[in-house]
C-alpha cells in the first residue's frame, strides 16, 4: 500500500521528544519515534488506524426542562460553593473602602456619597450593563435621558444615574493588596479578572459534556483602548484589535468550554514547541484518552502537536503551514500544476499536499486519504454522504467552506 519515496531525508526531526506532559499516562503504544516519510501510492483504499469508540456522556448537565431565562443565566453564576456576584460585591467594596482612605475628596465630591454595594444592586447592575449591548447609545449618561425620542426610562427605574456611575467607578473582581507589582517577578498582567476567568472556565466545565468533535482556535474580544492585552489580527472580521483569546469549544453546537487569555511575548514564557503547541495541549489536556477529534488551523498544528496528541488518546485535523519542522521536506519546495495531490504517511499521521490556487497543506491522525483529498478537491463543499468529520467551526474561514 505504500512505497518509500527514496527521500530519506524526510525525517521527523521536530527534537527531543520528551515534553511537558510527562506526568500524563499514556497508552502502551506512545512511544513512537521519529520516522521516515512514506509516498501513499493506493489513495483510495490507504487509511489510518483509528479508533472512533466514544463512550464519554455529552451535552448539558443540570438543567431543568422548567428552566426561565434567569434560571439559565444562574447557572453560569452559581456553584454549589461559590457565587461569582458575591465575589464582585466584596471585591468591589473592598475596593471602594480603599478608595476611600487614601483620596482627599471636595466636599461636594460624589465619593462622600458612596454606600456598600449589595447583592441585588450588582445583580441589577450587570443588567443594565448587558442591556446597554442591545440599546446602543452614545454615553452612559443618555441612558438616563428623561425627554425626547431617545428616552429609555427603564434605565431610571431600576437604578439612578449617579449609583450606577459610582458602582462602576469601584467595580472589580479582585484584591489589589494580593498583586504582584509590574516588573516584579511574578507579576500577571491579568491579575483583576483572572478570579473571574477561572470562574467561568469552572461553570463551562460543570455546565456541559463535550462530544468527540472539538475545536480549538483564537478569538478577539473587541477593545481599543491602552492595555498591555491588546493584540492586532488582520484575518479577524467582527474585531481586529481587543484581548485574544484561545478556546476549546465544541464543534457541532460552538459552545466555548474552556479560555485562556494570552497575555503577550513579554509576560508568556517561550515554550520549545511554539505558543500554538503549548495553547493546544493546555486546553485539550483534561480530555486526553477519550478519543476526542479536535480540529485547528495552520497557527496551531503541526507534526509533533499531531503526534503527541495522538500518543495521548486523541485525535487531530488541521492545516498546515508547509516550513513547519516536521514536514516532508518536499511539501516546501513542491512546484506542482493545478489538482495535483500528493499524500504522505509516517505512521499514523497523514499529510496531504494539494495544488489549487495555491498548495495546501493538510495533517490528520484522524481521516483516510480518499476523504480528505475529496474534501480538499471540492474547496471544502463535500455532500453529507462523504462528509470527512463533523464540524462546523465557525471562527475560521477555511472550516467555514468546508463543513
């Protein structure tokens, strides 16, 4: 089925192979070694040995059919031991009492007005602040006009203008008196919303099972203000500047299970294998064993990320970019006229060049040679009979098309 192409020099060369995830169990057929790349000459019938068992639970946990859209939102604010609202109204007061000691303020300041900040204020406040998403207005003080076609009086009922303006003058999740000075060692530049972050990342776990199709990829959340977070990318339509973020989510319903917040070259540690890798293997990690699909980008994936993914009981799809260390050296310097495929194994990792406008370069653990090159060949618009996997990632263009 497969025939050695004579490039020997097509070697996994991606370096040592240890990692750091030595302390996860893996399976008894993990240690694979580097090896050459093999030409796939029988492209129809070449596959893959995959183990498509899943035996996980999925979909969401704890949910009541009698559920009102408060009880959903709950949900996402509860656990049984902790309440991120009441973390914020500590935090938030705390804060404030701070404020309060060190600032000189006139005697007509609004400061000298200020009260402790309850659960059902809070409550309240993140309506109005969840509200101003949907009615959008110039300033925050418009949303308490009290004349004209603009006029929004709900705003007026639930809270005065002043009030809300106090409360989000102190808000905050964390301890400021806990934070490691910038340019200290140790310092987090996400030191004020990380308690709010791992919160969520808990309840997204808590809340919903994951299916065996999963995705990991980048996104922005919008913000052009001055912040050490702020990243700039291109290709991202809805916002190019703002906070990115990697996510796990799940393939099918898009639904974000776990985020973590990259906080730029001078505050990450360089890892050996790239940040794409690290991102990767950080979010997938508690998943490891259950043979989850996940799929990627040409950011992320590349022949080691692929292998030891596979080494750890699960499965990955993604593209590529062709200068990535691991690659058929061929697959760099490849001139080849439009429709040509050429399909490469090593072991269980399969890569595919194919030439359309431009070469695209294809890595699976996942999926026989036939199916991908099919999906490659028809721009990503296979019919459901063939479809490759099930995905519907919606966050990158290229998975748009294709599934």
């Amino acid at each position: 089925m497969e025939d050695s192409d004579g490039d020997i020099t097509d070697i996994v060369t991606s370096g040592d192979e240890d990692s750091d995830d030595a302390d996860v169990e893996m399976p008894d057929n993990a240690a694979r070694q580097p090896n050459p790349w093999f030409s796939v000459v029988d492209k129809e019938t070449f596959e893959l040995d995959v183990n498509r068992d899943f035996e996980e639970r999925i979909g969401p946990c704890g949910f009541e059919a009698n559920f009102s859209p408060v009880d959903y939102f709950d949900k996402f604010l509860k656990t049984e031991d902790d309440d991120l609202i009441d973390r914020i109204v500590d935090e938030t007061n705390r804060y404030a009492n701070q404020c309060q000691t060190t600032e000189n303020p006139t005697r007509h300041a609004r400061s000298n007005e200020w009260s402790p900040v309850s659960y059902a204020e809070m409550r309240a406040f993140i309506g109005l602040v969840l509200a101003m998403g949907i009615v959008k207005k110039s300033s925050i003080e418009s949303y308490w006009e009290a004349s004209g076609i603009s006029e929004t009086p709900n705003f007026r009922d639930v809270m005065s203008r002043n009030r809300f303006q106090a409360i989000l003058r102190y808000l905050h999740c964390s301890n400021n008196t806990t934070a490691v000075p910038r340019g200290q060692p140790g310092y987090d530049p996400l030191h004020k919303i990380n308690p709010v972050v791992e919160f969520f990342n808990e309840v997204f776990e808590l809340n919903y099972r994951l299916s065996q199709n999963i995705v990991v990829d980048e996104r922005i959340v919008g913000f052009k203000g001055r912040h050490v977070l702020k990243q700039y990318i291109s290709n991202k339509k809805a916002h190019r500047w703002g906070a990115k973020l990697f996510v796990l989510a799940e393939s099918r319903t898009g639904y974000t299970h776990q985020i973590n917040v990259y906080k730029g070259k001078r505050n990450t540690e360089r890892h050996p294998n790239g940040q794409g890798y690290k991102s990767v293997m950080d979010l997938v990690r508690p998943h490891f064993g259950k043979n989850h699909h996940v799929t990627m980008d040409n950011w992320f994936s590349s022949p080691k990320l692929m292998n030891d993914l596979r080494n750890r009981g699960t499965y990955a799809t993604g593209t590529v970019i062709a200068r990535r260390k691991g690659l058929p050296a061929s697959f760099k310097t490849a001139r080849l006229p439009k429709g040509s495929v050429v399909v490469k194994s090593q072991r269980d990792l399969l890569a595919i060049l194919y030439v359309d406008r431009r070469n695209v370069t294809f890595l699976t653990t996942s999926e026989n040679a036939r199916k991908c090159i099919y999906m490659l060949q028809k721009l990503f618009s296979c019919p459901e009979e063939i479809r490759p996997c099930e995905i519907s990632k919606r966050s990158s263009s290229w998975f748009d098309r294709g599934f």
